[in-house]
C-alpha cells in the first residue's frame, strides 16, 4: 500500500533509518531528529544529524484521486555526520556506509 501522507512517509523513513543506524555494532553516535530540540555534543563525541525534507510531489499517472489515480512525492534525506577533529575520516566512512545502506536499494513503500 503506498504511503497517502507526508508525515506518515516521513515517520517510516526515520524509523527505518533509526533501525538501522541502532543496530550497529560498537559505539553508535547519538542521532539528533529535524524539529528536536536537543543541543549535540561540544566535546568532540561523533553524532549524526537526521534530515528530511519533502521537495516536490506531482500525479504519476492520468486518472483523477478519485478514480484511483496516483501522485508521486519527491523529497531529501540528509544524514550529516560529525566527528572529532583531528581524529580521520575512517570512522565517519564506516558511518556514512551504514547510513547509506539504510536506503540505497531498498523501498520504504511499494
């Protein structure tokens, strides 16, 4: 069943990505949601940031809502990952990998 609302489409694309993103072996860096207020770490500790945002939406196909006609929405996610200084890219690589195998080939709706 496809997804009718943007809120409800958001809610699953951030539980998937929180799911994944927790199951990671070893010290998993905090996630900091859009519209939490929440202040991340000053220390140096890694975190990442969760974004989505909707962009865009149009009808994907001729028939009216009404009569069983389909709109496609079109939106971003962003996954910004912070680490500290001085400290190399290894780590933050290892957690962009898991971030993008949280999407990359995979549907969140038929």
């Amino acid at each position: 069943m496809a997804m009718q609302d943007i809120a409800v489409a958001r809610d699953a694309i951030v539980a998937r990505f929180t799911t994944i993103w927790n199951a990671q072996g070893g010290t998993v860096p905090e996630i900091f949601y859009q519209g939490k207020k929440k202040d991340p770490p000053k220390d140096g500790t890694p975190y990442v940031k969760l974004t989505v945002k909707h962009i865009t939406g149009a009808q994907a196909t001729l028939r009216d809502k009404q009569n069983g006609g389909r709109f496609r929405a079109i939106g971003q996610v962003w996954v910004d990952i912070y680490g500290p200084p001085d400290d190399g890219l290894t780590a933050n690589d290892a957690y962009a990998k898991t971030a993008q195998s949280a999407f990359e080939g995979n549907a969140t709706a038929p």
